[in-house]
C-alpha cells in the first residue's frame, strides 16, 4: 500500500516564488505524485504567488495547500539576518496540522534531485525528528561552546527534517522550544536549527549526506579539499540540494555551486505563470573566477607538500 506522503515549508511572499520552485522539484521527481501533499505555512501571499504554488504541485499531479498563521505567535522571538519570522512557521507545523502524524520539512531554498519518497518511509526508531548532520564546519563546536555542553554534539541542518508531528505534539515540543528560545534568544546564531538541536540533543535520528548536500560542498570537492567517501558519493548522487548561507541561486549577480539546477525549476514555475525567467548575469566571469580559485587552492596544497 502506497502511503500518503505530507511535505511542509514555511515562506512569506518574498520567498514565494522560491518555495513554489522546490515543491516543483519535490513533484516532479515524486515516484506517485497523487498521494504527495505539500503544506505552506505563511502570513499571507498575494493570489498570484499563491495560485504559482498551487500550479507547481497541481501540474503534477499533486496538491498543495496554503495554511495562514498568525505572526503574533512568533513575534517574540529573534531574526537574526536573513531569518525572516515566517520561518519559525516551522515549528508550528505539527500544531498546525492536526491530523498528519508524520512530514518532511524542508527549507525554501532546497531543491529535490531525486525520489524523496525513501525519506518518508525512513524508520525514525522512536526518535522525533531526523536530520542530517552538519559537515565540514564548526557549528557543532560553536554550538557547545555557546551552551556550555560538555561535550560536541551532532548539529543537524534543520533545512531538511522528518518530523514524528504526533511525537512532537505529545512532547509539547512547540511550546517547550518557544519558551526556551525566549529565554536563551541573545544565545542564539542559527535560530530555529539551535532550538530544535538543542531540544532533541542526542535523540535525533540520522539520516544520510545525500538527503540535504549543502552546494557549498560541490565547491570543496572542486577546489580539491578533503571529503570522505559519502560525502564524495552525495555529491555524485545528490537526493536534496541545499542552498544554505545568505547567498541565493537566484540572486542577480551571485555565484553558487549548482546554480542552474535550482534555477531550471525556478524557470519552469516563472514561465508556467506567465512571467519572464530569472536574468542570469556574469556566468562566465563567475565560473572563470571559481576555476582560479581552484587552481590557488591546489597550488597552496602542493607548496605545504613540497616544504614538509
């Protein structure tokens, strides 16, 4: 029997369009479309931008829904750069939505390369969230050091998270995450992703690298630094790209690692609504500057070699 697969992101109306690209991702790529839901959590879209999300998931096959949420619930808590408060929409989700006992979270700046149906049916063995756990930066370091935790944690990404929402609900985990961000909000550097770590410290569930591959690592394994062999294989064989830090694929002049593949769905989405396709600027500049940036990256690396 083929189960009902529930998938929810959070955007106000600057990040519409975008949202409406990744759930056109997700939909494509889905192996039964009919039985994908997809859920929008916001403070309210214009009609166009509304009718762009439900146009992305209905072409499919699918359908989405669009869930108004009231901003005085969030109000209180921090934004710190680029967080808008919508995105704390997030863990109101499983509240939000009574009756759906499971979901797949993901952020708007993501993009499905594959199937994501396997991250559904994952087995979570009683944990209530599961994530991917960050590589190749300090935040878990950073994390600990900021929370006088004895020791380093594993720090997930919460851009892509499977949630046990009836867990969720049991625990009162919105409540006890709202309070504890009230409290602690001068503290914290990664929002939300610092609550719900700090929440289900060492009851996450981990999922693997190909599930949320941050584009940042494309970059690495360009440039030639170290990556171990699943870092190597998501990279090959990427399930969700993940457009992380304040740099976007869709910004005018920006360069970011795998940027076309976010755009082709972002210029399906534009063009099936009637608008023009994002203007690429300074690809060629951009892709010289990357290649030379590799080639200093390896010269240093043959320098260090040669003077041991």
């Amino acid at each position: 029997m083929v189960l009902d697969c529930h998938v929810v992101l959070a955007a106000n109306e600057h990040y519409g369009r975008y949202c409406a690209a990744t759930i056109h991702s997700v939909c494509r790529n889905y192996s039964n479309p009919s039985k994908l839901f997809v859920h929008v959590l916001t403070s309210g879209f214009e009609r166009r931008t509304a009718d762009m999300i439900s146009r992305a998931a209905h072409e499919h096959g699918s359908r989405a829904f669009i869930h108004l949420i009231d901003l005085a619930r969030v109000a209180s808590l921090p934004t710190p750069g680029h967080i808008s408060a919508d995105a704390y929409f997030r863990l109101l989700a499983p509240d939000a939505l009574p009756d759906v006992d499971r979901f797949i979270y993901l952020d708007s700046d993501a993009v499905a390369c594959d199937d994501i149906s396997p991250l559904h049916k994952v087995c979570l063995d009683g944990a209530p969230v599961a994530g991917v756990v960050h590589r190749t930066s300090s935040l878990a370091e950073e994390f600990q050091k900021r929370f006088g935790l004895a020791h380093t944690p594993k720090y997930m990404n919460a851009g892509v998270l499977v949630v046990d929402a009836a867990v969720w609900r049991e625990e009162s985990s919105t409540t006890r995450i709202i309070e504890w961000m009230q409290a602690d909000g001068h503290r914290l550097a990664s929002s939300t992703q610092d609550a719900i770590n700090h929440l289900f410290l060492n009851r996450a569930k981990e999922l693997p690298l190909r599930w949320n591959v941050e584009a940042r690592h494309f970059l690495d394994a360009f440039y030639g630094m170290p990556i171990d062999d699943e870092m190597a294989l998501a990279i090959l064989h990427p399930a969700i790209i993940h457009y992380t830090g304040a740099t976007k694929p869709w910004m005018f002049e920006s360069f970011v690692p795998q940027r076309e593949t976010y755009l082709a769905h972002l210029d399906a989405v534009l063009l099936a609504n009637g608008a023009e396709p994002l203007r690429r600027s300074r690809m060629i500049r951009n892709r010289i500057a990357v290649a030379l940036g590799a080639v200093r990256v390896r010269l240093e690396k043959l320098k260090r070699f040669v003077g041991r």
